[in-house]
C-alpha cells in the first residue's frame, strides 16, 4: 500500500488545481494557469506527491496576495527573466 492510497494525494492536488483555477475565472490574469504549471513542474522535476500536496496548500493564499495587488505572474517572471 503507498501512501498516496493512504492521504488521497492525489485528490488534494486536483482540488487544489480546481481552487486554482478559480482565480482565472474572477480576475482573468491567467495567475491561476500559471500556478497549476508550477505545480505540474514540481512533480516533473521529481518532487513527492507529499511535497507537491505541502506546496500547493499555501498556492490559494499566495495567489491572493497576487490578485489583491493586481500582479499578473507571467509579466513578472518574464522580467525576471530579462534581469537574470
């Protein structure tokens, strides 16, 4: 038996996800979007589904704080990729 049979890991990151996705439908930024592909790349780079669950249960909080303060993600990581 693993342990995602034992915490539905992945049950938390679809509803996670669907929470996520929800930030596109109110502000259309598309930060929502991005979040789930953050979520996607951490379990690409091979992270647990423990460790993605850990993660993504802190995403709604921080997209508020981006949607609260107008901040759309994909302009801001395209700056940051113009200064690195």
């Amino acid at each position: 038996m693993d342990s995602d049979s034992i915490y539905n890991y992945t049950t938390k990151i679809l509803s996670i996800k669907r929470r996520l996705e929800q930030f596109d439908d109110d502000d259309k930024t598309g930060n929502g979007k991005v979040a789930s592909e953050f979520l996607d790349a951490l379990g690409d780079h091979g992270l647990s589904k423990g460790r993605v669950v850990y993660y993504a249960a802190r995403l709604p909080i921080i997209m508020q704080w981006f949607a609260s303060r107008r901040i759309i993600l994909k302009m801001l990581l395209k700056t940051i990729a113009k200064i690195a």
